[in-house]
C-alpha cells in the first residue's frame, strides 16, 4: 500500500443505519468502515477511521492526522456548514482532502447547502451514498 487515508465523521454519523435510512441507507458506521476499507485497499491505500460527536475532537484529531496521513476523507455531519473551528484545522493539517456527503445536501434544506470546507478540498462528494466514499478516494488517489 503506497498512501494512507484518515476518515473522518463528524456528528451523528455514528448513528448510521438508525437515522433516516431513506436519506442515510441501512448500513451502520462499522459497515460503512468495512467497504470503504475495500475501497481503499482498491486503489493502494491504508485507511485509518476516527468519528466523534465532539467539534473539539474532531479539530484536535484533524491536528494529528498530518502526521499518520497522506491524506484525508472527511464527512463533519452538520459541521460542514458552520464549524470555522473544524475549517481552520483542516487548513492546520495541510493534507489532500475531499469532503463527502451520503445524501445530497444541494436538494436539501437551504441551511445545508453552504460548505464552509469545500474551498480547502480537492474535491466533494454528495448524493452518491456510501459509494461517495469510493469516488472521495478514487479523487485522492488523482491528486496524490
């Protein structure tokens, strides 16, 4: 394996498989884990995963990812579109890092239409449910 890809989720995505599956899918967040490592191991990456439902953790474990990571795969949930804190350490870790979205925020509430993410990434990803996350590394690997 040549990269390693750190992905990241934010708020309530631990609640995969739960939370509107009609939106979300049936997968749970270990499942989820299992086919993006699949992906990954796909185009020769190591995938590491971290989920929290706490901004603090989410920026103190963007700051160390740098250092175990080539680049990075993330998801923040709602964050996406308010957290300058999680923006500012994203710009900290300095790493290639596409955003992903399991459903497709632009056809959704007004509120989740706005990224405060998505100019430091090398690419997004929504609507494409979790094979969005296959598209997400498959864009890294471009990039790398």
């Amino acid at each position: 394996m040549n990269h390693r890809v750190a992905v990241m989720h934010g708020v309530n995505l631990d609640t995969l498989g739960r939370r509107d599956p009609a939106i979300y899918g049936t997968l749970t967040l270990t499942e989820l884990e299992g086919k993006v490592r699949r992906f990954a191991e796909e185009f020769g990456f190591s995938a590491s995963f971290f989920q929290t439902n706490h901004e603090g953790e989410f920026c103190e474990e963007l700051h160390r990812t740098a250092e175990r990571s080539d680049a990075v795969v993330l998801n923040p949930g709602a964050w996406t579109h308010y957290s300058y804190a999680i923006r500012d350490a994203l710009e900290v870790a300095a790493l290639p890092a596409v955003e992903v979205h399991i459903s497709d925020i632009e056809s959704r509430e007004e509120w989740r239409r706005h990224s405060v993410i998505r100019d430091l990434c090398v690419g997004h990803v929504q609507g494409r449910g979790m094979d969005g996350y296959r598209d997400a590394i498959e864009m890294l690997r471009a990039a790398l």
